[in-house]
C-alpha cells in the first residue's frame, strides 16, 4: 500500500511517528507515537494538515510518500461502518473514533481506513506502528511543499 504524510521538516528522522495529543484515532501522548495519519491521496493529506496549522501556510512542511505492507486481514475499513456513523467518524466529538481505535489497536489491528475529516472525496489510512513490523515500512521519497 502506497501511502503519504505531511510532516514538518524536523520530524523527518522518523516520519511516521505521531507528536500530538489528542487525536482523532488516538487519545493519549503515547498512542500519539504510535499512531501515523496518513493518505493514498496526497492532497487529502495537505487538506488535513492546513487544518491542524489554522490556515497557515505549509512552509516547512514536507510531503513523505512510504510503502506499507500490511496484512489485508488485519485491516478494518471503516467507510462503510455499522458501528459508526460518518459524522460520528469525522465530527468534533472525539470520543467515539478513538473509542473504537482504543479497542481494535488493542486487538493486533495495523490500519483503519477511515473518511477524511477535511476532503469528502479522500480518505485516510491510521497506521497502528506497534502492530506493524518496522521492516514492513519503506521511505520511498520526501518532497518539500511550496
């Protein structure tokens, strides 16, 4: 699986690691570094991102693109939820995304595949990095965002 994130360009050393608390499919600080929101789409992840900045410019920011392998079996698709209602998934209510994250990382779950908050037409890929081989997961190219 193909995927992207936006990242500042201090993070760079390990790309995928997350630095804040909370987040929508992470409630605490550790799960923050275990927890990488990324992409197929890279515009989907500019989206996201502008928003967190507060509509500041993306200067600094670097677009990473990483290859995942990841096993088909132990990733939950939550597009199509029955647990879940999409503006439960992607409104400001936190509580549910991250009650069901908490519960399903706990379970070996490596990925989520959820609707982007920001691009209707996008949607993301939460990465769980203490289920994930970190041999499992290749830089493949950064790029600086103008």
């Amino acid at each position: 699986m193909r995927l992207f994130r936006v990242i500042h360009k201090s993070a760079l050393s390990d790309p995928l690691r997350g630095h804040h608390a909370p987040g929508r499919f992470h409630g605490t600080a550790e799960q923050a570094r275990d927890t990488s929101y990324t992409s197929p789409f890279p515009n989907t992840c500019i989206k996201e991102v502008a928003d967190h900045l507060g509509g500041m410019r993306l200067r600094d920011q670097i677009l990473v693109e990483v290859a995942v392998a990841v096993e088909p079996s132990l990733v939950v698709d939550l597009r199509q939820s029955v647990d879940a209602s999409l503006e439960e998934l992607t409104g400001d209510d936190l509580s549910v995304p991250q009650g069901i994250a908490h519960q399903l990382r706990k379970k070996g779950i490596q990925a989520l595949i959820v609707p982007s908050a920001r691009d209707p037409k996008g949607y993301n890929v939460v990465l769980f990095l203490e289920n994930i081989e970190r041999g499992c997961i290749e830089k493949i190219r950064e790029e600086i965002l103008e």
